[in-house]
C-alpha cells in the first residue's frame, strides 16, 4: 500500500509539472504589460477625439474594448507582429431606426478630420481600423442600444451594412468574469491518502499565475492558430468567441458538478466537455447549430456552421487535436520530447520549454538522486528532513 502511495504522489507530481509548463507557455504567449498599457492609453484617446466632435450623435460616444484583450485571454499573433484589439464605439443617442452605414460613415468622417489618424485609417466591412505599424491595430466598431434586450445589449452593423444585429460585449464580459471566478474542487489522491500512513500528506494545491479558465483559452486558442494558420484551411479554423463560449461553459460545469483529482485532470475535462454545449437541431431534414450568446436574445455564434458545414466539422478535428495533444504530455519522457511536442502542437520555443522543465525538476531530481527527496506532512515534497518523512523512489519523466 506505501508503494502504491509513493507512485500516485509521483504521477501526481508529474501532472502538477505539466501543468506548471503549460502555465509557462501561455506567460510567454502573453502581450506585454507595456503592450496592454499603450493600447489602453491609444483607444482612449480616439474615443475622446470622437467624443469631441460637433455631431451632437457622437457627443456621448463612449469606446470600450470587447473580446480577448477584455477578456484576459488575448495571445500574440503567430504570423504576424500587430495584435489585435476589438473595440466597441457605442452611440447611445442613436435610435434603434437609424441606418447602419450612416453610422458607420458618421465614425469614419471624425477619423478622418485627426491629422495622425487620417494616415492609419483603414475601412473594412462593418469597422474602422488603425494601424500602429508593427506594434497593434484597433478595431472600432460602432454599436447603437437595442431596446429588446433587457440584459443591456446593443446592435451592430452586418458585414453588409443592411442591418443590425443584436451583441452584447459588456454582458458577455461579464457572464465570463462569473465563470472564471469559479474555483474549481481538486483533491490529490484523497483515498490512496486516506488507507495510507497518517503522516503522508497530499502535494500543495496546484496553481496557475492566472485564473484557470483564461489559461485554458490561451492554450486553445494558441493550439488553433498553430495548426491552421498558413495552411489551406486557415479560414477554417474556429473561431475565437466560439472557443471561449464553449469553454466558459464547460468549466462551469466542471468546476461546480465534480471534485477531480488534480488541475492537469480538470483542464483535460474542461476540454472534453466543450462539444457537449453545441446545441444541434434538425430543420429541412438538415442539422443546425446553435451557440448561443446567452446574454442577449438572436446572436448565434455557429451562424456560419449552418451555411458551411465544414467548419463544423473542422471544428471536431481540432478539438480531438488538442485533447490528444494535451493528454498525451504525461506519456513523454526527457526534455527533448517535451520540448519536441510543444514545438509541434503549440509552437512553444524549444529552448524555452527546456529552460522551464530544468528550473522545475532540477532541484527535484538532484534532491532524489541524492536520496533526500520526501514526502512530509503537511509540507508536500521538499528537501530536507522532517519528522514522519517518506522517502520517495527515482523517476526520469523530466529526465534528459
């Protein structure tokens, strides 16, 4: 029974040093706190430039971010150096009857009369976006009030400019900060621990430098462009809200319904469970999808699966690629393969992948070879001894 203890603490271990990498992969995926800063400084300004215009519809103009950056799940772009930052341009004077490309053109007029905006103006279908060469774009959308949604959603132009439809970036902001406040149940090995000796204690509680939800969107998100991106599919690939909404609800699930051994078998159920919230309907004999946005009434984010079932099933692809891709880590042994599937998967620096696992398992592995790692109460695995310590066997699963 003492044997099969000290085997689960060092599967346990391995898991928690998994999890520690991914964490890592995700930190160096992050745009800088300067990045964020200087964005945050550059969209507030446009939004009191247009703010101050003589148009008595833009008077109140109020610009406020929507999607990853507001999220908290933003990741640098693979292809290229600019990252995106989505904005909403929210008009509250304007009535629900006004006409979309007027508005649209209303905004666009403004930009265009600042002297250093005029030369990074660039118009795209239903927004208008500015370039800071090599560093970001914003994309401003305008959104008008939608008085049928009593969440306080809005409405926002079609890429057509024929009409509105209904969006609500604050309550889905919102909703998804619920959800990621959500502390997930994690026990280590509760019954192994509870037939074992008194005095050998389960590891610390596993964490993450950020709430668990968002680092799992990063890795998503990063496993998603790494495998579409500059491949003949790359318009394919799901999109970022559906990823985001389906995993929101997923960990909700997790987190509230169920106790799991560890964060590595919490994240790998969060992932499997994603599929299970795409509400599917039979309509003319055809299936049509459903992802709701929960926080307004009319906005289905599957609403292109229903006229391109591709991406319905690309989407199936890459969600079995990244489960397997995830799952699989436990089976690998040494730092080269580590550092060979990251590379493969997610696009992970080589070097950087070696550099972490050694700054995680090289104190461990010295303290084991020297025969003084153990298992203390209360304490987890440390390195020295204490009272009613358990010496712990060799491993090699971060081995060279």
């Amino acid at each position: 029974m003492q044997r099969d203890t000290e085997i689960t603490l060092l599967s346990a271990k391995k898991k928690q040093m998994v999890v520690g990498l991914l964490d890592q992969l995700c930190q160096q995926l992050e745009i800088t706190e300067k990045q964020y800063k200087t964005a945050t400084a550059k969209y507030e300004a446009v939004g009191s430039w247009l703010a101050e215009s003589t148009s008595p519809h833009l008077k109140h103009a109020q610009i406020y971010p929507q999607g990853s950056i507001a999220l908290g799940t933003a990741i640098k772009p693979i292809s290229r150096n600019e990252f995106d930052v989505d904005l909403v341009c929210h008009l509250p004077e304007l009535a629900a009857t006004s006409d979309a490309h007027a508005v649209k053109t209303l905004i666009g007029s403004r930009l265009k009369e600042h002297a250093t905006y005029r030369g990074m103006l660039e118009e795209k279908q239903r927004c208008w976006r500015i370039n800071y060469a090599n560093e970001f774009h914003l994309d401003i959308t305008p959104s008008i009030g939608n008085p049928s949604c009593y969440q306080g959603g809005e409405l926002v132009p079609d890429k057509a400019l024929a009409q509105w439809n209904p969006t609500n970036p604050k309550g889905y902001i919102s909703k998804f900060e619920q959800y990621a406040a959500i502390s997930p149940r994690m026990h280590l090995a509760k019954v192994a621990f509870a037939e074992a000796r008194a005095d050998v204690a389960p590891l610390p509680e596993q964490e993450m430098t950020k709430p668990f939800l968002k680092r799992i969107i990063q890795l998503l998100k990063r496993h998603r462009d790494h495998m579409f991106v500059g491949t003949d599919r790359s318009g394919m690939a799901p999109i970022s809200v559906i990823i985001t909404t389906l995993a929101g609800w997923a960990y909700a699930r997790c987190a509230t319904q169920q106790a799991y051994m560890d964060a590595f078998d919490f994240i790998t159920a969060v992932i499997r469970e994603m599929p299970a919230f795409i509400k599917i309907e039979m309509r003319s004999g055809r299936r049509f999808f459903i992802i709701e946005n929960e926080t307004t009434i009319g906005e289905n984010f599957a609403d292109k699966w229903n006229s391109d079932a591709r991406l319905a099933s690309t989407f199936d692809d890459w969600h079995k690629d990244v489960l397997t891709s995830i799952e699989s880590l436990l089976l690998l042994e040494g730092k080269d393969r580590f550092a060979e599937s990251l590379s493969y998967k997610f696009g992970a620096n080589k070097e950087q992948v070696r550099d972490t696992l050694a700054s995680i398992s090289n104190p461990i592995s010295n303290a084991r070879i020297a025969g003084s790692l153990i298992v203390a109460p209360a304490m987890g695995l440390v390195t020295a001894s204490a009272f009613g310590s358990v010496p712990l066997p060799k491993n090699t699963f971060f081995g060279r």
